[in-house]
C-alpha cells in the first residue's frame, strides 16, 4: 500500500514539476506572434489587456480607434495583439494591437494582390508626392497622380471615407505598399463607358463634367466617354473664347449633336437645348429699322453687334462712317459700346443681319450737295498732294479731288501741282457731287477763262493755218498757232519732197502754212503738215485748172494756180 501511494506521489511530482518546467522554458514563446486576449481596463490613454501571462500588458487607446473616429473598445472585448516581448523592465508584457493588425493585413493583402482582387482603405494623411492610407492596419502610399483621373483640387471629401484600391505593388519585407485610386476609377470608367456608347443616340440630353478647355471647345466627360463641345454650340450669342461661360469641373447638359459609330467621335451642344432666338429675328428686326445694339466683337473688315441675346448683326467697315473710309473700326467703335444701328438686311438662312451704323446720322455729303451747287465756289486747305491731284479740305468731314488736269489750262498737271503745298489755302468751283460714290470734284483752272480752250474750238482737221516757228530739232518744227496754241510738224510733213524733208533749210520765228491733220484738246495740241497741204493745194487746182489729161503740164496748172491765189490776197 505504502508502494502504490509512494508511486502516486512521485507521478504528481513529475506532473507539476513538468508544468512548472514548461511555464519557464524559454523555448516556448509566444514573442513575435498574434495572441487573443481580453480587455480587463481602460486606463485614460491605454488599454490593460490579459493574454495568460504573468502580467498584463498595455497597448495605447489610440491604436484601438480608426483613423478619423472615436473609440469603440470596452472592458471585456476579446481582442488579438502583437506580443514583442514577455515582459518589460516592469515587468509587463509588451503589445500591439496596431502590429497585430498589420499581421494580419499583410497576410489578406498579398492574397488580394495576387488575385488583383481591389481592397478597402482610408485616406488618413499627406505625405510629400501623395497622401497615405490605412488598409485595415497595414499603411500604404497613395501617389498624388493615382488619387483621381482628373486633377483633384480639394481632397477633403475623400479624406477618412472607406473606398476601394488597387495594389500596385507590395513588398513585406520593406514594408511598402502602393495603391492607386485611379485604377479602379478608370476600370468603372471602362465599363460605364462601354454602356454609354452602346446606348448613346443623336439628340440624346446627358449630364456632364468639364474636363478640359481649348481655344475652340470644352471636352465634356460624360462618364467614362469625353465629347467635344465646340465653342460656337456653347450659346446662341458669341462667345470668342470658352473659358467666357465654362469653368473646369462645371457640370452642365449637353445634346448628343453627332456621334461616329466607328471614330466614337461625339459632338455636343449646348445651345441646341435653348430656344434658337433666330427663329423670332425676322420679326423683331425689320429692314429699315433703327435699334440699339452692343458692340461684341472688332475685326479688320467691320464689328459686331448684339441686338438680342443670342442674335448678332455685322457692321462692315464701308458701314461704319460717311466720311473715314481707311480707318480701322476700332477707332470708330470700342467693345462693349452701346451703338445705334440700322437693319439693312436679313438673311435667315445664312443667319446673317447687316447693320449701318452711318445711316443713323445725317449724311453730309446730302447735306454739301443741297448747299454747294455745281459751279459754286469754295476754299479750302489742302489737305493731301497725290499722284493725281490735289484734296481739298471742304469742311471737317469731307474733302474734294482737284484732278491733274483741272488744275491748270495751261500747264500741265504733274507740272502744275508743284506749285502747290499741303496746308496752302486755295480756291476752286465745285464741279460735280456725286452722292452715292461720296465723291466731290472741284477745278482750278475753271475759275479763269479759258481763250486758249475757245481758240481751239474754232479750229478743225483740215484747216490751213499760219504758224510760226518756235524751235528747230531734228524730228521737225515746233510751231505757235495764235495766242497759246502750239504744234508740231513732223520731219517726214515737212515737203512732198524728200530732199526738202530738212528742218535746217527753216528758221525760228519764220511763218509757214500748214494744214491741221490732228487737234488733241487734252493736251491743247496740234499736229500739223506742210506736205498735206501741199497736196491739198494741188488737189485743188487740178479740180480747177484742169488735168493732166488736158495737155497742160503740172507745172502750167500750179504756176495758174498760184498766180490765182496771188491775185486774191492782192
């Protein structure tokens, strides 16, 4: 008996003796390993929790509360943590419920990233190049350029809100892990857009964002499908440049205007959803009328007016004034001035108004006409010296045109306007005001008397005339026929005869009858011949003293008709 208790005795020993080995061995650790273990207080700032050692350990609050929000452990709660250490200098065990997690984070998202499954996460804080986020105790990198598709300006609404991610790349040795927002955006972008574009129809209304402005449109992201609003199908009035009615990140309607199946080019409108203010134009603007419009836009060839919203008129540049014909429009009108037009025509189908802004004041080449008939005559400064005249300053407005050739009766005009400079005060008679081409022309010359004009008139082609050499040259005589006339006998009119074709056998101031083969009243010129009417005369007295035919020599007939002629002027 005393055998068997003996036995029971030393079996018990063994027993405790192993448990209490057990307890102590230092082979067994649960350092460096995931416990469960059970909230037994909550101190101010830390949590005390068992997990079967000979102490407690305690883990900071903070590491119980998700980014963002309040705490939600309580005494009692059955919670895993990291052990690092058994016990510390106090000997109180060392834990972490922020590493436990991280364990156990670290395991699910290699699981994700293998099977390119998306996780859930938290964006808690910025960082330089992006901002960071909780995985369910694991902290990853969000690059700035992965937050959004767009550029996003303010991230606050996104900040602390649960939200899928997807793993770019994860290294657990390292410790780092990068994920991206816009990964998954642009898969959703995808499938929505491929939905969009099954179902998308011309004249469809759909809602979208704006996501970038050009010189010539706004592209619409329409939700996973981008359109192009052209900057003419913004607004029925003119808009030069987008960014006048549109911003970045506008939400606005547009129509579906055109869609090509096989580019999958959209066209958008937004004024196709406005009532088209054409439509009631003609109405409202009769040819003729006279309305107040504002100034929108300046162009080399005229400006712009709105007369309502949405419906523009053209001021062209020979609309502009009655009198500054060579000024550009924006020396006349300003952007954003209120003007005065009248409505010259409508074109409907062209959508085109033209406007006048002269004929809403009085037109002062009318006014010179009623006042300065044909034959009066005015003074003025000269204003400008062309190559073809002289412009004489009238009134403020308006100028007149001395031709060359009005200049001077007898001179010529390219000679003649040396004499004159600008600033010099002259007169002239009005001559003709032709309204319609705005134009006045005046003369100088018409203010004296022209006898050498009068002198001309009087002689014809043909005539025999009395000259008088002025000048010998080479090509013939130069002549003066009376008072101012001049003329020319060419070398070749100089004789019948060839050998008597010489200008040296005449002398200046010598008197010569010739016959007038040419009267050029431009240039108050005459063109004369001795030969023509030499042969005039010969003509003449064969007519009268007979013919060859008769027995009578030419000579016999010239010398009768010479003594004839010689006899009347006796």
């Amino acid at each position: 008996m005393s055998s068997t208790n003996d036995a029971i005795a030393d079996a018990m020993t063994e027993n405790f003796a192993d448990l209490l080995a057990e307890s102590f061995d230092e082979s067994v650790t649960i350092e460096g390993s995931v416990v469960r273990g059970v909230v037994v207080a909550i101190d101010k700032d830390a949590v005390i929790i068992d997990v079967g050692l000979k102490s407690e350990g305690r883990v900071p609050l903070k590491e119980f509360t998700p980014p963002g929000q309040e705490p939600t452990i309580t005494i009692g709660d059955d919670v895993e943590v990291y052990v690092e250490r058994m016990e510390d200098r106090n000997g109180q065990a060392m834990l972490s419920r922020e590493k436990a997690r991280r364990e156990e984070a670290w395991a699910e998202l290699e699981a994700a990233h293998e099977k390119q499954e998306r996780v859930t996460g938290v964006i808690f804080g910025k960082v330089k190049g992006g901002f960071t986020v909780d995985l369910d105790g694991a902290t990853a990198f969000l690059p700035g350029s992965q937050v959004d598709i767009r550029p996003v300006r303010d991230l606050g609404p996104l900040m602390g809100t649960p939200q899928p991610f997807q793993i770019l790349k994860i290294d657990r040795k390292r410790g780092n892990i990068v994920v991206s927002r816009r990964a998954v955006l642009e898969e959703s972008r995808a499938e929505a857009r491929s939905e969009l574009v099954s179902n998308l129809q011309e004249g469809q209304v759909l809602n979208g964002v704006v996501k970038n402005i050009t010189d010539y449109g706004a592209f619409v992201d329409l939700g996973g499908v981008d359109g192009l609003l052209h900057v003419t199908d913004i607004a029925w009035r003119r808009i030069n440049h987008p960014s006048e009615a549109l911003q970045v990140g506008q939400t606005v309607d547009v129509q579906v205007i055109r869609f090509n199946t096989e580019t999958q080019r959209i066209s958008l409108g937004m004024k196709q959803l406005q009532t088209d203010p054409w439509e009631a134009a003609q109405a409202s603007f009769q040819i003729g009328a006279k309305v107040t419009g504002r100034v929108t836009n300046i162009t080399d060839y005229g400006a712009f007016v709105e007369l309502s919203d949405g419906v523009e008129g053209l001021v062209h540049v020979s609309e502009m004034s009655w009198t500054k014909k060579n000024v550009h429009p924006g020396k006349i009108v300003s952007t954003s001035q209120e003007v005065d037009v009248m409505v010259l025509d409508i074109d409907s189908v062209k959508r085109r108004i033209s406007l006048g802004l002269k004929q809403c004041n009085p037109n002062p080449w009318e006014a010179f006409a009623e006042t300065y008939k044909s034959g009066t005559e005015v003074e003025g400064e000269v204003r400008n010296i062309t190559e073809f005249g002289l412009f004489i300053g009238l009134t403020e407005e308006i100028d007149g045109l001395v031709h060359l050739s009005d200049i001077s009766w007898d001179v010529a005009g390219d000679e003649a306007i040396q004499s004159y400079n600008k600033g010099d005060m002259v007169k002239a008679k009005v001559l003709e005001v032709d309204v319609e081409k705005e134009r006045i022309s005046l003369g100088i010359k018409q203010l004296v008397e022209d006898t050498v004009g009068e002198s001309l008139s009087n002689i014809r082609r043909g005539d025999i005339v009395t000259c008088s050499i002025t000048a010998v040259t080479d090509g013939g005589l130069e002549v003066s026929v009376g008072e101012g006339i001049t003329g020319f006998i060419r070398r070749s009119d100089l004789s019948r005869d060839r050998d008597e074709q010489r200008p040296e056998r005449f002398a200046v101031d010598e008197k010569v009858d010739a016959q007038v083969t040419n009267v050029d009243s431009s240039s108050r010129k005459l063109t004369l011949s001795i030969k023509a009417r030499e042969m005039a005369e010969e003509k003449q007295a064969m007519k009268e003293f007979g013919s060859s035919d008769s027995g009578a020599s030419l000579g016999d007939i010239l010398g009768a008709a010479l003594a004839k002629r010689d006899e009347d002027n006796s």
